[in-house]
C-alpha cells in the first residue's frame, strides 16, 4: 500500500466500481477556479458504468448487512481516522478542485470525518421496540432494517462533507451506497473512496460514478429508474431536487431532499454587534458565500442599523482575496463561470434599483474567478438579491423597524433552510425562533453545523433530516412483527 505523502498520491481520475479502478474512453477536465488550470482529466461515466456501480451495491449489500452493526461501524471509523491521519493532503486537493482556503479545506476534511465517525458509534444504537401486545397470545416488535442499495448525488461546495453526511448513516444502518459527485470537484469524492478502501470498506458497498455536466442527467435517469435503488439522496438545488424527486415517484423510492435556501440574518436593537457582525462574517462569507445556509437577506432594525454597517464595512474590508496556498486568504473564488456571472447580475440589479455598493461590486483584475467582498445597503425585498441564493461573497443589507416586520420579511420566501437571529431578548430568542419558518434556526452563532444535530428545511428547502439520529432514521424501514405464541 502506497504512503500517502501528498495531494497527489490521493488524486484518481478513474471511476470506482465494485472496489476496482473503471476507465472510460471519454474524459472531462477538472479545473482549479483560481487560476483556470486543469488539476486533472476525470472518466465520463454512463448509463453502464451506472448500472454496473447498482450492481455491484445490490451484490455487497445482502453480506453488509448481516454484519454486525459494531462491525460496520469499526470500519466507518477506521475510515475517520484516515481522513484525519491525512488531512493535510486530502484538503490541498478538495481546494485545488474547489477553491476555499486551506483553512476551509482543513476544516471540512475535519467536518467529515466527524460524520464518519459519529455514525460509526451510532450504528449500535439504531434500535427497535417491543410493542404492548393487543392480543394475550402475540408479541409484538418493531424493528429497523436498512433500506437497502441507496444513491447519493451530492453537490460541489462541500465536495467530502456533504458526501459522508450521506455515507455515515447509510453505511451504519447496513445500506450500500452508489454516489454521483458534482462535475466540478469528482476528485474529492474517488480520493475518499480511496481511503475507505484502505479502512476496509468491502466491494460493491461504496461506489463512485463520475461524469460531465452532461452525462449528469443519464446517471441521473439510470439511478432514479433502476427498481434496485431503494433511496435517493440529494443535495443540491431546488430545480434539481424537485425533478429527481418526480423520476424517483415512478418506483416510490425513498427521497431525501436538501435544498437551496434564502437565509435571513435578522438583527435586533439589542444584539451584541460586534458578535452579530463576527456572526454575519461566518454566515455569509465561508467558502465565499458559496453555501445553502448563506446569510442571504441581512435585515437590521434601524435604530442600530448605521452602526451595525460601519462595524460590518470594516470587517469585510480586511477579509484577504486569494488562492488557497497563498498566505491570510480568507475569501477564495467562485467555482465557474456560471456562479460569477450570476453574483454580477444579482449586483447590478440592485444597483439599478437603488442599492448602494459600498465595497466591492466587481470581478477582481486577476486570474481565476474572484469576485470582490461586497457590501450593499438599502437593499428591498423586490430585489433579485433578496429573492435568489446569491451563493457568492455579496452581504445585502436591509433595515426593518419591528419584530413582527422582520418575521413577516424573514418568511416572504418559498425556501426554508435556515435562519439567523441576534438578541439578548430572552423572550425574543423562542418568540422569532418559533416564528420562523425554517428548519434550521442560528441564535447568537453563525455557525450551526455538526454531525449531532438535525440538518434540513421545511418548505422548498428539501424532504428529511441529515446528521443526528433523526438523519439515520432515514436510511431505514420499519418491519413490524407479530409473533404467535
């Protein structure tokens, strides 16, 4: 087994079928959004490759299994421990395909093994009942078994972690798993496989298709109309997820849903500012505002307003703009073309409706796909900007006058992933928090993931929960049994 010593012993380009390496003939290039350089030429897989990574899934998956859960979740650990033992390497090369700053890129590597981990200890927990019987000669038990071969489509902001938030409990409750990473960061998700190989990970159990962003809707179709794949999973946007979720109706698959979101940062007149403004850097600015939970609508009430911005101004202006090696950066690029050209249209509509730029506003005059920190005041809510996932470094600021104005402003969306509030109102906290149409609520804190808690929305941000026992719920079925005596 080779040492593991930099990015590129961890770097595959092929796809990983039945625990085997699988060529394709047809390649795509997978780029650095820095600098526009390819790191590397990934297979193009198909409708094949596809079937044959559901193959070998159903194949694996009886054995899985039958394991013991301790068993299954000893490997799912053993894989924890590799992703840390080889942070450093793993993270160089989710930036190099992804562009967050290496901080990012350390911590995200440490965000999921945590999932790897958690639901490693979680398996043996993933218990039954015994039911008071309804009859003096039968006894009744529920138990929980897994689903069986699963698929998981997962997005490139989050290139490991957003992949083993799915893994973790798919894998401790006995399921396989197919996955289908993003098109602009496959080399994350084969680097992870590589690892899980290492931890013992048997063959067939976890599977890596990658494509073009063209071959995305024939896996896709080949995953949603196989009767073998019992549940999809998928994070990603709303379109999207809406359109799986009517192909999977056909064979009344399992659907999980985690989608795009339209967060509020509400703060109120007797928020600690400078913990709303460190919050709001957090919220809005990790992984340059490429996230679903993004402050997206910054509503301030006014008598704190001015002041809030001035403290907001100054923070954002000492945010360092780079590539990920390059020293204090802190905002990186976007992930394509098409994500840059959608921050600027979002800016210049506000613009035009009477926003004002107070930093930023523009691409960078540099290689790569750098968009400006950006701060804008006197934003409404008919601007596109309060309307769309900016998902780029842009904080849109509003202002509103009462409690009951900012809940109404806050709920004025179809999405409902998360939300922010800031006050020391002790009333306040489960008033707005109850309030809130969300199934995600921050207060005080602009950081609000963990492998613990319940990851999901309500509305049109998605169907089920990820992370935490209620996440691991749904990977399994419910079979009750009345035993005679």
């Amino acid at each position: 087994m080779t040492t593991i010593a930099s990015w590129r012993d961890l770097l595959h380009t092929d796809a990983y079928l039945d625990g085997s390496w699988r060529a394709t003939t047809e390649r795509f290039a997978v780029d650095d959004p820095a600098t526009g350089e390819t790191v590397a030429e990934v297979a193009r897989c198909g409708a094949t490759e596809t079937g044959a990574a559901i193959a070998a899934a159903e194949q694996a998956q009886p054995a899985w299994a039958a394991m013991l859960a301790r068993e299954r979740g000893a490997v799912l650990r053993r894989w924890a421990a590799l992703l840390n033992e080889h942070a450093a390497p793993l993270a160089e090369l989710l930036c190099r395909e992804n562009g967050k700053p290496l901080a990012e890129g350390l911590g995200e590597v440490a965000y999921a093994a945590g999932f790897l981990d958690w639901f490693g200890e979680q398996a043996r927990r993933v218990d039954g009942s015994v039911i008071p019987t309804f009859a003096a000669d039968k006894r009744v038990v529920a138990l929980r078994q897994p689903v069986g071969v699963a698929a998981a489509i997962t997005p490139w902001n989050f290139p490991a972690a957003m992949l083993t938030r799915k893994i973790g409990p798919a894998l401790a409750v006995g399921c396989t798993l197919v996955a289908k990473p993003a098109e602009q960061t496959p080399l994350t998700a084969l680097a992870l496989a590589a690892l899980g190989e290492r931890a013992g990970v048997p063959l067939g159990v976890f599977n890596v298709v990658t494509g073009a962003g063209g071959d995305a809707p024939v896996i896709g179709e080949a995953i949603t109309a196989s009767p073998v794949v019992r549940k999809l999973s998928f994070t990603g946007s709303t379109e999207v997820g809406k359109l799986l979720a009517a192909r999977c109706a056909a064979t009344v698959k399992r659907v999980s849903l985690e989608l795009g979101g339209n967060a509020p940062f509400l703060v109120f007149d007797d928020a600690d500012l400078d913990a709303a403004v460190a919050g709001t850097l957090v919220a809005k600015f990790r992984n340059s505002g490429q996230t679903c939970v993004a402050a997206n609508r910054i509503l301030v009430q006014r008598s704190v307003h001015d002041a809030y911005l001035e403290r907001l101004q100054a923070a954002i202006s000492a945010l360092a703009v780079g590539r990920f090696d390059e020293p204090g950066v802190a905002v990186g690029p976007l992930i394509d073309d098409a994500g840059l050209a959608k921050v600027r249209r979002l800016v210049d509509d506000a613009r035009a409706g009477g926003a004002a730029v107070l930093l930023g506003g523009e691409q960078l005059d540099r290689p790569g796909r750098f968009f400006a920190p950006t701060l804008l005041r006197d934003v409404d809510p008919a601007m596109s900007l309060s309307c769309e996932e900016a998902f780029g470094p842009v904080a849109a600021v509003g202002v509103f006058d009462t409690e009951e104005e900012a809940i109404l402003r806050a709920n004025d969306t179809r999405a409902g992933l998360a939300a922010y509030c800031y006050t020391r109102d002790v009333g306040r906290v489960w008033r707005v928090g109850e309030a809130l149409e969300y199934g995600m609520v921050g207060i005080n804190t602009g950081f609000i993931s963990s492998p613990e808690v319940p990851f999901g929305g309500v509305k049109e941000s998605g169907l089920g929960r990820e992370g935490s026992q209620y996440g691991i719920e749904d990977w399994t079925e419910v079979k009750y049994l009345a035993i005679g005596l």
